[in-house]
C-alpha cells in the first residue's frame, strides 16, 4: 500500500473540512482533504448566520464568490411561536454587535455553497481528492498518525500526517479513533420531514428573505425562502413519529403543513417539486448529541463529527465552520508555532464547548416558552425521558461536560438559576416585540436584548469583526487561563500580561 505524506489530512469536503482545511494551508503546511462524493452534492442546511458570511468566508477569501452566488439576502428570522398568535422577528441590524453593512447572511443552495468553499480550498494550495473514502484511522502507540482510504479506483492507500482532522459528518466512523462516547440530548431528539415546493408566497417587504418557523400542536416547521420562487419546507416532529414518518413521509409532511395555518396559507398557491435534485421527500434525525471527547493526540473532531445542537436558529453551519477555525488554530499553533499540544488543543475543546452549551440553554429556554399544556410536543421537551436524572439535572450534566470531566458550566443550582432567568428574559424580549414588521425602525426589536442570546451573540461578533476589520486589538481570553488568537486569527497565542 503507498504511503504519502502530509502535515495534516482532513477527512471530509463539507464546510468544517473547506474551512479546516484551507486556514492550515494559508499558514504553508501541506494539506490533503478526502471527500467520499463528488462536488456538487445535495446536503441540507441551508439558512446561514452573519459571523459565517461576514466572518470565516472573509477569513478563508470567499466573500466575492458568496456575492456573487446571487443568494437570497436573509435580514433575520420570522417565528409563529410562543404564546402569541401573530409572527414576530429578530433582525441582524437591530442588534448593536450586528449593525451597519454586515447585519445580514444568506440563505443558500449547499450544493453551490459547500462547492465555493471545496475549490477554494484547492486553489489556496489544499490537496483535495474527491471521491476518496476514509476506512480506518492509523495508529502508533497512543497517536493518530494518518488515515487509510479508498480512491476513485478503489485501491486502498494511506496517507501519514502530523495531524488527522475528522469533518466526516454524523455518519462518519472515524471519529472512534478519539475515543469517548457520542451522548444525545433526550432533550432534542426529533426527525426532520422535508421537501422543496414552487411558488409559495413571500414574507411582506424586506422580511422577504428571512426564515420563518412555525410551531404547531407536534412540532414546528421552517419555511425557506431559497429564490424568488423555491422554498424550502421540513416539519420537526417527534421521535414517536417514526413510524408515520416512514410510512407515508409526503403525506406526514403535508398532513403537518395543514396543521400550521401561518405556512398552510403561504403554500396555498404552491407546489411540490416532485423531480431532480429537489423532488425527494426526504427524512433526517435532528438528534442533538456533543461527544465526549473533541480531540485526541494527533486527531480532531469538527463539524456533525464531534456535535449537532437542534436546527432552529440555523446554528449548523456555523458551529461546523467555527469548529474548523478553531481546529486551524490548534493545528498552526503547535505546527508552526511549537505550542504544547495539550495547551493548543484545550483552547480549541474548550470553545467549542462553551459556544454549544450557550446554544443550548438558549434553545432550551426558547422551547420552554410556550405554556400550551395540552400539546405533548412541548411537554416532551419539559421532560427528558431520563429515567434517573430530572430534565435540569440531564440538561446540566450535558452542556457541563459532567460526562467527560470537563465543567464547561458551574454548580446545577447556579445553571438552573440560570436557565430560569433565560426563559424569563426571552419569553418578556417576545412580547415586547410585537408582531413582525414589514420596515425596520418601525419597532425596536428586544430580543437581542436579553442576557442568554448576548452571549450567544458573543464569540459570533468576535468572529465577524475579525473578518470585517482583520488583524486588530488583542482579544480577552474566552475561558479562564486560556489562550487569545493570534493577530491574523489563525492560530493561538497566550494572553499578554
């Protein structure tokens, strides 16, 4: 079997591995990138957020080819939800951290998205073998030291490297070289049905391009606009839904429409695609899980490789591209720079950490705030089904890292404290926002007032102002005795005095 060699490979093309792969070859190491498919390939996913747009694409010199994509422009989000009966919105410009020419994302087709990032990589002087399917991690004593693969012929090859980074999404075996354990949230443990449909109606004025979700009596629906005339629309339904599901997955989707009056009316006019790349019903878990373990010597998780958290802020891809820059950052720092790798990689598990956790509680509280009791999709969210733990002390055991040892949170009492103050704070943001405009400036939005989604918000403004203004002031350290990135924000380096 031949054997190259690499500095690092990358298992995986999608937007953890694009990004993984081309900040560690902008920084002159030698970068091999194995992707199974050939671009373009259908995925889903397809509402960004603006510290993806504005912030790595900047970093990774796509900004140009996502403009001129010709996407739809998405200013925010619309919601059906919580106790009132009227949509509502958040906008980007709205938030002080978000405001001015970069308060908006895209909504996008991943096929053409997914493939800007993979030829990027490529001409930024990344080895990209497509049609390439990763078998088994290569071991030495307790190191990862390369992967055995399958070309486009079929013959088995290997390639040895310094690091192995795992971007091969949930399906991907890979990730068990690292070791530890996948652990899902009984929490967020819900199948996605979903279809593409022509000619539905558009939200009023700007709102236009936003994404709109709508909850129901079983679930709740998005509603994506990906042109002026293709739409996007998946219902997130139970677990308990399985067998409908499989039964009959178009005529649950439908049947789930029918039940949202808000969406029900925007595709009255509107039909199902039924042919190409879009003409398939198709079903996906959206099991939110974070495993136990994001590194181990020589290899890396990132992407749906080391966690997904539940889709209804659109988090996907931006997790997976902030999980690839901060593996890049790992990677340069002890690379290039003879950092301890201990210390460059626990940067990268802590961060990564701590931004699913804070999406966590704030999709935690954001499903708590509907009070309709007599609807067991809500009630399923109030309990975890965990036979010994109660649903805080499940939630807290999981974004605290109680299963790893890592205590990404404190004491359950403090984080109950916590969580309680969330729901509070966003169920009051909501109802002072009022029903969704049609201008912006006609009703301050108070949504991105609330403590919970400021931080959210904040490793996002990091990110984006970084990509907006580049290399600038040396940032605070994230976690408690950790590390600040470097001032290109490709690597890391340790806090000034």
């Amino acid at each position: 079997m031949p054997v190259e060699e690499f500095d690092v490979v990358v298992v995986g093309g999608g937007p953890a591995g694009s990004t993984a792969a081309t900040l560690i070859a902008e920084q002159g190491h030698r970068v091999a990138l194995l992707e199974r498919e050939r671009f373009p390939r259908y995925q889903i996913g397809e509402s960004l957020l603006p510290a993806t747009v504005h912030g790595v694409c900047r970093l990774l010199g796509v900004s140009d080819d996502i403009e001129a994509a010709g996407f739809q422009l998405k200013r925010g989000g619309s919601f059906r939800w919580g106790t009132g009966s009227e949509p509502w919105n958040f906008l980007f410009a709205l938030s002080p951290q978000l405001s001015g020419p970069t308060s908006y994302a895209y909504q996008v087709d991943r096929m053409t998205f997914d493939d800007i990032l993979l030829k990027n990589a490529a001409r930024r002087g990344v080895d990209v073998r497509e049609e390439s399917t990763a078998l088994e991690a290569v071991r030495a004593a307790d190191r990862v030291t390369g992967v055995r693969y399958t070309g486009p012929d079929g013959a088995k090859r290997e390639i040895s490297a310094r690091y192995v980074l795992d971007a091969s999404g949930s399906t991907g075996r890979l990730s068990r070289a690292v070791g530890g354990e996948r652990h899902y949230s009984e929490f967020f443990r819900n199948l996605a049905v979903f279809g593409y449909f022509e000619g539905g109606e558009r939200l009023p004025g700007p709102d236009r391009g936003n994404i709109l979700c709508a909850a129901f009596d079983e679930g709740w629906l998005w509603y994506i606009p990906l042109s002026d005339t293709l739409t996007s629309v998946g219902a997130v339904l139970h677990r308990d839904q399985a067998a409908r599901i499989q039964a009959d997955r178009e005529g649950t989707l439908l049947a789930s429409i029918d039940r949202c009056a808000i969406v029900r009316d925007y595709l009255a006019g509107a039909t199902r695609v039924t042919e190409g790349t879009y003409g398939e019903v198709r079903v996906r878990k959206d099991y939110s899980y974070a495993n136990s373990r994001f590194w181990a010597p020589g290899m890396a998780l990132v992407g749906d490789a080391a966690c997904f958290i539940d889709p209804v802020f659109s988090t996907g891809v931006h997790l997976a591209t902030y999980g690839g820059l901060l593996a890049a950052r790992s990677v340069n720092a002890v690379l290039a720079d003879g950092m301890d790798e201990a210390r460059a990689f626990g940067e990268f598990e802590a961060r990564y950490r701590r931004e699913y956790a804070v999406f966590y509680e704030f999709l935690s509280a954001f499903y708590d705030m509907d009070q309709q009791e007599d609807s067991y999709f809500w009630k399923a969210r109030k309990v975890t089904g965990a036979e010994n733990l109660t649903s805080m002390e499940a939630f807290t055991t999981l974004v605290g890292g109680a299963f790893s040892g890592e205590r990404a949170l404190v004491d359950a009492g403090s984080v109950a404290e916590k969580f309680a103050s969330s729901s509070a704070d966003l169920a009051e943001a909501v109802a002072r926002t009022g029903p969704a405009q049609t201008r912006s400036g006609e009703r301050m939005n108070n949504l991105f007032g609330t403590p919970v989604v400021s931080e959210v918000m904040q490793e996002m403004n990091s990110i984006q102002r970084r990509g907006v203004a580049g290399p600038g002031t040396e940032e605070a350290p994230l976690v408690e005795g950790g590390l600040v990135p470097s001032a290109d924000g490709l690597s890391w380096a340790e806090p000034q005095a």
